[in-house]
C-alpha cells in the first residue's frame, strides 16, 4: 500500500471502503509538507488541487469526495441526492447510501470518526474535536444513519493522544455535565491541568446510544510527526482526510 494512505485494520462489509491519508507523498511545501488535501490552510491551491488527484488515484477516480468546510459543530449532512462536485458543504458530518459517494472529513488532531451498518448499506464520517464530541456530533451522526445503533460499526482515526492534549477545567465540566463519568477519561497533570482522552470520551459518547463495535484509537498524531499533521505541536500544517464509500 502506498505511504499515503494508513494501512489500518477494521472488518468493513461487503462493498464497504475505508481509506485515511498521512502527510506522506504528496507535492506540497513546508510547512503543509506534503501530501496536504485543505484548501484552507494556506497552502498553495495547484498544489492542494494536485494531492486532491493523487487521492483519487489511490482510491479509485470513480470516487466523489464530499468535501466539507467543518465549523466544529453538529450539522449532519445527508448528501445521497446533492450533486457533489458542485457543492461544498458547511457541516461536521456526513452520511450517505448513495455508491461511489464518499463521506469525507479532515483533521490533524481532532479525531475523525467513521461509520458503516453492518449489511454495508449506510456509511458515514464525523469530525470529532472536543467542541464537537461535548456537543452531540458523534450522537447525531448516529441518528442520521437510520440504521439501529446495534448494527453499526465505528472506527477511530488518528487524533492527538491523553498525553499531548492537555486542556483547562472548563472544559473538562462542559463532559461532566453531560455524565459524571466522564471524568474517568480526564487526568490531572502537574501543572494542575488535565489531559484529555478523546479517543476514550468519544466511545463514551458511542456506547450512551448504542453504538459499542468500535475499532481504532491506536495513532497519535502529535507524537507521529512523520505520518501525521499535528495543529498543536507545528500551529500552522497540512490536513489528512478520513474517508468512507460504498462500492457499486
């Protein structure tokens, strides 16, 4: 498999496709080196345009990404009846039945979460950041799948670990207020601050509707400076994508 794109292991069903890229073999310069596919990071846009084509290479051309501009919200797209190569959607999730039509969001720390039922007739994608994990977009996506929480299956993409991501006490009450339990995946730290586990919160989050077949949560992405962008340890950087499709 090519170095731009993580070979992970995750029991997709029939028809199902899955793909994340690293920031491996692509054409762009520092400090987006190299294989950056956001356009509104400040990189130059033949190069993102370039990556963007490598992608569809690697994942077949007969693939139509649905970009999205993602705000750190809630909003769930369903685009199973929108012409994609024409719309850029302002959401943080995405779902869809229709084939050929992958689910798409990008990251670099946040944590990307990805969908399928498992007759592998829905699929979706989720950009998870702590913003949009405290305020429901794990649990909406969920819902817009239409399909029973039992028969869905989740994958955790690369995001910033427990040990990098520190965070202040505000955000650890805006979790607790939605479960005390929450603070299990909180670690004080000697600064008094805490260290969050996204990867930890957002199976929380999962199990609380149902969802409990959850691969993934193995990649950090501040640590792995050579796979990954990291937003907090480098500020200004490249995104990788996190996809999700349905074959004919």
């Amino acid at each position: 498999m090519s170095s731009s794109l993580l070979e992970f292991d995750w029991p997709l069903p029939p028809g199902v496709r899955a793909a994340f890229t690293t920031r491996q073999g692509g054409v762009s310069g520092a400090p987006w080196d190299s294989f950056n596919v956001a356009t509104h990071v400040g990189d130059d846009t033949a190069k993102v345009a370039a990556n963007r084509a490598k992608l569809a290479e690697l994942v077949g051309r007969e693939i139509e990404p649905a970009w999205l501009t993602q705000v750190h919200g809630v909003e769930v797209k369903e685009i199973d009846a929108t012409p994609i190569s024409t719309t850029l959607f302002t959401a943080d999730a995405a779902v869809t039945s229709r084939p050929n039509t992958a689910c798409v969001v990008m990251v670099a720390d946040c944590l990307p979460v990805l969908l399928c039922s498992r007759d592998g007739q829905r699929v979706g994608a989720a950009h998870a950041g702590w913003r949009g994990l405290v305020a429901g977009v794990l649990e909406r996506t969920v819902r817009a799948m239409g399909t029973p929480a039992s028969e869905l299956r989740a994958w955790l993409g690369p995001a910033i670990s427990q040990k990098h991501f520190e965070v202040g006490e505000e955000v650890r009450q805006e979790f607790l207020k939605w479960d005390r339990a929450a603070n299990s995946r909180f670690k004080m730290n000697a600064r008094g601050r805490w260290q969050a586990d996204l990867f930890g919160l957002a199976r929380l989050r999962l199990a609380s509707v149902g969802v409990t077949d959850v691969s993934g949560g193995d990649w950090c992405t501040y640590a792995d400076i050579e796979r990954f962008y990291s937003h907090r340890r480098d500020g200004k950087g490249g995104r990788m994508a996190a996809l999700i499709w349905r074959a004919p």
